[in-house]
C-alpha cells in the first residue's frame, strides 16, 4: 500500500450472470485476482450475485450464506475490505444489503434506503434505516447503493468528522448513463469528497443493457478514472495531502445547512 495516509482502492466492473451467484462469485474472484498490488478496500457492483432482480424470495441468502462467507475468503486472502451488495433474507424480510466485510471476517452492513419503485424494488425489499459510516485505515467512508445517489441529503457529508470517500455500487441502466455521470460529479463537488461509483455492463434477464461508466472523481468533482463499457478491474491510490489541502483551501462544508433525516416516516408507494 501506499504511504500510512493513503488509501488504495480497487473495483470491478464487469457484466453478471443472470440469477447465478456462483458463476458471478467465479467470474468476479477472477478479476479480484488480477489486482496486482495490495489495495485497502475492493467494491463490487450492487446485486453481484444475481444481478438486479425482484426474485427476492427465489435468490436471497442468509448473513452466513454461500456469498458472505465468499466474501469473507475474498477479504481476508486480500487483506482489505470486500463490499457489494446481494439479497439478504432477515426476519421475514428481504433486504438489497450493502455488506462491509473485514479481513477478519467481522462485518458491518447497510441495508438500501432509496428503492427503485418504478422497477417494483419497493414492494419486494425493506427499506433501509440508517446510514453506514466506516472508519478503515485511517479513512472515514460511506457507502451506499444505487439509487441513493439521485437524493442529495441522504449522501450529505459533515462539517464535524467528515468522509472521505463517498461510494456508490450499482447496477444504473445505461439509457440513463446521463444521469449517473453528473449525479456523481454533483455528489463529489457538494460533500468534498473522494467519490466513486461502481456499475456493471452487459445486458440482464430483463433485456436493460448497463453502459458501466464506473468511475472515481477528487473533491473538485474532476474526474481521475472513467472506464467506459468494458469489464476490468482497476485499482487507484487517494492521496490523504491532496484532499486535506483542498478542503482546507475551500472550507465549503462548515458553511453547510444543519438538518436531520427522519428516515421513519412513511414512504409513498407506487
């Protein structure tokens, strides 16, 4: 890894075998096992094992299933934290979760809070209720899925004990590759942050084609990596002097508004 300050990240994007988890866990520890230097932190799209489907109670695993002990192997063979999202079933529920999982296997998890309605994602998945902050190697990071990158408030950093890295995993259609481009542009410049977004390629069961365009943006909102359609994998260091000399340059964040979020209260249905 890079110097203690630093922080290096690797991604994958590549396409999904539809409702298959164990050819997508096989085709992504092929791309896991081309990062060639040690790396903190590998993020996979949302929905990795099965692409996005609805078939919840046909697909979902449990937190001790065949993917998270999957990526409990994966974490702990790279020494770095794995994390995507899968279907998770709980207490009769079923939840799009984002899983945080360590080295030595502990985990922390953050269940998607923004579903998709239009695709019917709100009458099948429980809504998250919190978001997930995660302090790893000296980095504060929040992930988050898909959707959630369309609402500003839900991803709004701090003045006080700020993130560093915003993340975003997603399978985001590419007929609205538009949209994803500037969201996450918008995202970086608003909460000063490192910002990344991981999508997938290819075409699902349901015939939407994904356009990929995973890519990593600095604090400016400039971009530092933009793969287009093709499946790879890649890796990138974050420089901790490059980010601290920004915000302390341009303080945009203690101007901010303060605000709460009542995640509790009742959603609109479709």
């Amino acid at each position: 890894m890079a110097n203690a300050a630093d922080f290096t990240l690797s991604f994958v994007q590549t396409s999904l075998h539809w409702h298959q988890p164990a050819a997508n866990r096989t085709s992504l520890e092929h791309y896991i096992d081309t990062i060639s230097i040690p790396t903190d932190l590998i993020v996979l799209p949302e929905m990795f094992a099965t692409g996005f489907t609805m078939e919840a109670a046909a697909l979902a695993e449990d937190m001790d299933g065949p993917t998270v002990q999957w990526m409990q192997r994966m974490a702990a063979a790279r020494n770095a934290v794995v994390t995507g999202s899968l279907i998770i079933r709980e207490n009769g529920q079923h939840y799009n979760r984002l899983l945080w999982v360590r080295p030595d296997g502990s985990m922390s998890y953050y269940d998607k809070r923004h579903r998709f309605g239009m695709a019917g994602e709100t009458h099948v998945y429980a809504a998250g209720q919190a978001r997930l902050l995660e302090e790893w190697r000296g980095w504060r990071i929040c992930p988050l899925v898909c959707y959630d990158l369309r609402f500003p408030v839900w991803s709004r950093n701090a003045s006080v004990a700020p993130y560093d890295l915003l993340l975003y995993v997603a399978n985001w259609p590419a007929a609205r590759r538009d949209a994803w481009m500037a969201l996450l542009r918008a995202r970086a410049i608003e909460n000063v942050a490192y910002t990344l977004g991981v999508n997938r390629v290819g075409t699902d069961g349901n015939n939407l084609e994904y356009a990929g365009d995973s890519a990593l943006l600095d604090m400016r909102g400039e971009y530092l990596v933009e793969v287009g359609n093709q499946e790879t994998s890649l890796t990138r260091t974050l420089r901790r002097s490059d980010l601290d000399a920004f915000r302390e340059q341009f303080p945009a964040l203690y101007d901010a508004d303060t605000f709460e979020v009542h995640p509790d209260e009742p959603e609109p249905q479709w």
